[in-house]
C-alpha cells in the first residue's frame, strides 16, 4: 500500500527538539492526533481502537523522555523513533482497515473468481460432500435478496459451497455478493473475500449492491446465529432482526430463502459467550454480541475462535426455497412482523426436513 | 485435461448424426447433463449456442457454449464461451459392415487455477468419465431402439402393401 507523504510530520521531525526529550503528554497527543488524520475515514469502534495504540506510543515516548533526562541523546532518538513508527504504524493499519470496510462492488473479480473454483470445489465435493438443491428457484437475472441460515463459526463451509454453486450455475460473470462481519472484512483474508464479492455487512452496502443489479446473499442471524451452540444446530435463529425485510421493500427485489444443514457439527459449538463479549466489553469494542467457546480442531478449547479453526468433515446440504414476493404476498404496506415469521417458518420447517433426513452427526 | 470414449452402434451414421443435432434429445441420453438450453435463433448447426450444465461433485459446472465445427455425419465440435473452460467433439465414422463408430471427446480445464487447478481435473475425470460412458451407452440404447421401431415399422408397412 502506498504510504502518503505526511507533512505536519516531516514538519514537527525538523521542529528542534527540547534537550529533555519533549514532554511525555505532548508526545501522546501528537502520536493519537497523527493516528486519527492518517485514520481518515475510519468508523467510531476503529477509532476506539486507536486509542490504546496512541498509548502505547506515548508511553514509548514517556520512557524514551526518562533516558533523555538521564543525559543519553542516543536513547532521545531512538524514543522519536519509536513514537514514528508507532504512529506510522497505527495510521497504516487504521487507513487498511477503513479501506477494507467501504464496500467497493468493483473489488469483485470475476477472473480471480473462477480461477478458485477449483480449490473451492475440491473443497466442497470431497471434504464437505457438498450438495446444493433447487438453485432454479433463483431467478434467471437481476437483483435478488437470498437470505440463509449461518452457521460455521467463522469459517462458514456453507457460504463457500453456496458460492460455488451460484458461481457454476449461473457463471461467475453474473454479479453475486455476500455480506460479512466488519471483523472478517479487517481480516488478512479480505482481499480475497472481496475479489469472491463480499463486502462489509451494512444496509448502504446491501441497497448499493442491490442497485447495481447484483444477487446479494445475507445472513440477518449474522454473529449470534453462526456461533449458536451445537445442540441447536437445526435452528433458524435470525434474533428478531428484520432489516432484510425492509431492505427487500427499500430494493423491490424478492426473497429467495437459502437453508443450510450440517454448519453446526464442522466443530463443538459449547456457547455464545454473550456473557464474556460483555465482561471484556469487546460487545462495545468491536461491535461483538459474542465471543464463541467451543472445541474445535487444532485448538481443543476455543474462545473467540479469532483464528479460525479446521472445520471437521460434515457433509453440507443447503437447500434454496421458493422466491417470496413480499408486495405480492402480503400486500403493498406489508406487517414486517407477519412476513419474519413467514420466512423463518417456511426456513425453518425445511430445515427440520433436512435434518430427518441426516441419519448420523458429521457423516450425514 | 481431455477424456475419450468410444462405442459402436448398430444404426447408419445419418440415424445417429440426426439424432445429435436435435437439441431436445441431450437431456434424455447425457448422464449428469442437468441443462440443455437452446441460446439464441440458431437451433442447431455451425454457430449454435447452447446453455449446458453437468453435474460434477459438489456443482453443476458448465456454461455458455458454441458449435465450431459442424460437418454432417462426421464431425461436430463445441468451444466454450462461458464459464468453465471446454471443448467436445462428436466423432461419427461408418463401419465397413454398415454400423457407426461413435467417439466421444471432452476436453476442460480452468485456465489459471494453478496446482488447485490440476489436482481438480484429475479428481474430476472419473466422475465425467463415467458421464460419458453412460451417454454413450444411453445413446446406443436410444437410437438402436429407434432403428427397431422403424424397421418393425417398414415390415408394417410392406405387409400391408402384400396384403
């Protein structure tokens, strides 16, 4: 990435400095000032988490000031420094991330898509023994709001297996996107998530996608559904949110409902961790409702499964129900309460189906 | 990578070229074929595009495809357009005894997709292979029926004239 010429910076590096070392608060005022400039456009939670790293170059420039007082011009240096690269640092990484959550649809690359479709569908045929039903319920062209079930943890197999199903049925030319977590669009995997189509989960990236003609897939369950415990794992648990409702009205596109099975067994989902998401404050922090325990390969006891995990061999079924036009259905000022329950039910109920017909857990 | 297959069937090659070049008969005799759809006014011929799936795996991989090379009871070749990288051939020879030698050629790939790539076409090949052997065999069912129904329908007919 380029770094952009920072002028208040060469300027305050060719300020003389004072003998003693400069004063520590001022050092951590400039240091968190150059974080939030180079931070730009950066959201409130990206800010939040700037603040511990301009503290953490000033208290650099705290300790480089005590070996100035003790008369060492060398150690004065090396604190100015460290307070450099520490601010350097914070704005690369603040800039990065701002760059990774502005939803760009033209980051989607069709070449580099079809050329992991291969990886993919190894992936899919022979770990996941993948099968996806019924993909000519999703209409031909145009925009078209496919709303699933989550399920994985943060690997999610059922997403990659959906994508390559959509991608081969209907080519990789025909624009898809996904809508992901802010974390997993932070990750170091994200550029390769967005080159498949998947941007920042928002409502203004979701109506941009849908403008622009794309098929947006989205989960409503989002974190809390995908870290459910696995006892509940044939659960539609969407927690009350009905913005793809609204978004389908915004958009005037239908919903094609998407339900997945076998997500919840690809590891041991013990809990949510709602509990410790609050005690840590992390719900606040980074926007985490959970912070997931579960057993899980390589790791045993997993806690915020941050890393990911090798997700065992459950084999996948995901099933794509009939289109709902929701104008058509339930009127021209529908009951958004009405149509939640609609969709979760007929989501639901074919999740139960699905779950009938797995006779073992992992093995299908 | 690219899969060959062959079978011998008991009909003239006009019977079994005429069979091909109908469209609408793909989905009945292709094995894992879930879509055959004509694309565009050409139904059939040099130039015809077609809109094919066939499931591998976990996916129905295909794409937007086009006939290249179209020479009567002989040859016909596709190219793909779109999606997954492909080539095929239906190679018609007569058999000195009157029968059809019936080839079948498939060629596909990812351009691109590196070792992934590689290590895909060869999990691939036994599962479209067996495709192909089981069209061949599908085929051979079809139009050898065909020619029975039509002969028994020409005796039919000559009796009917004696009498």
């Amino acid at each position: 990435m380029a770094h952009e010429r920072d002028p208040d910076g060469e300027r305050a590096r060719n300020q003389p400095r004072h003998p003693w070392g400069g004063g520590a608060g001022g050092s951590e005022q400039t240091i968190f000032e150059r974080a939030k400039r180079n931070g730009g456009g950066a959201d409130g939670a990206l800010r939040g988490r700037l603040g511990p790293i301009g503290g953490v170059g000033g208290g650099l420039a705290r300790a480089g000031g005590e070996f100035v007082r003790s008369g060492s011009r060398f150690a004065g240096a090396l604190a100015q420094a460290g307070q450099h690269a520490a601010a350097d640092a914070a704005g690369r990484a603040a800039r990065e991330v701002s760059e990774r959550l502005t939803a760009d649809l033209d980051d989607r690359d069709p070449d580099h898509l079809r050329e992991q479709l291969p990886l993919l569908w190894l992936l899919a045929s022979f770990w996941f023994r993948g099968e996806v039903r019924n993909l000519g319920n999703i209409p031909e062209e145009g925009p078209v709001l496919m709303v699933g079930n989550h399920s994985g943890g943060n690997m999610t197999p059922d997403t990659f297996i959906f994508t390559l199903a959509f991608s081969t049925y209907f080519g990789v030319e025909r624009a898809f996107h996904q809508l992901a977590h802010n974390l997993v669009m932070a990750s170091p995997f994200a550029r390769l998530l967005r080159s498949g189509g998947t941007v920042a989960a928002s409502p203004e990236n979701a109506r941009t996608a849908l403008e622009s003609g794309a098929a947006l897939l989205v989960y409503p369950g989002g974190d809390w559904e995908v870290h459910r415990p696995t006892r509940d794992r044939n659960k539609v648990d969407f927690a009350g949110r009905k913005g793809f409702i609204r978004l389908a009205l915004d958009a005037d596109v239908p919903i094609v409902p998407v339900v997945a099975i076998g997500g919840q067994e690809t590891a041991l989902f013990l809990s949510r961790g709602a509990w410790l998401a609050q005690l840590l404050g992390v719900d606040r922090l980074l926007r985490l409702k959970v912070l997931p325990i579960s057993l899980a390969v390589p790791w045993g006891l997993n806690v915020g499964d941050f890393l990911g995990h090798v997700p065992l061999p459950a084999k996948i079924t995901v099933e794509v129900l009939q289109p709902i036009d929701v104008r058509e259905q339930f009127g021209s000022n529908p009951d958004l309460n009405e149509v939640y329950d609609y969709v979760t039910r007929v989501m639901q109920e074919t999740l139960d189906t699905l779950a009938a017909e797995r006779r073992f857990p992992v093995i299908g | 990578m690219r899969l060959n297959e062959s079978i011998v069937i008991s009909a003239p090659p006009k019977l079994v070229w005429d069979y091909l070049a109908e469209p609408a008969n793909y989905l009945h005799f292709m094995s894992g074929v879930t879509r055959w759809e004509v694309e565009g006014d050409r139904r059939s011929g040099l130039g015809a595009r077609y809109r094919m799936l066939i499931r591998v795996g976990s996916a129905e991989v295909g794409g937007l495809i086009e006939v290249v090379e179209w020479n009567p009871e002989r040859d016909m070749a596709w190219s793909s357009v779109l999606g997954v990288d492909q080539r095929g051939r239906w190679r018609l020879r007569r058999l000195p005894d009157g029968r059809t030698r019936v080839e079948l050629r498939f060629a596909y790939g990812v351009a691109g997709s590196g070792i992934p790539g590689w290590i895909a076409e060869l999990f691939a090949a036994p599962q479209l292979g067996g495709h192909l052997r089981r069209s061949l065999q599908q085929l051979k069912r079809q139009i050898e029926h065909e020619q029975l129904r039509a002969e028994a329908a020409a005796r039919r007919h000559e009796r009917a004239a004696a009498t």
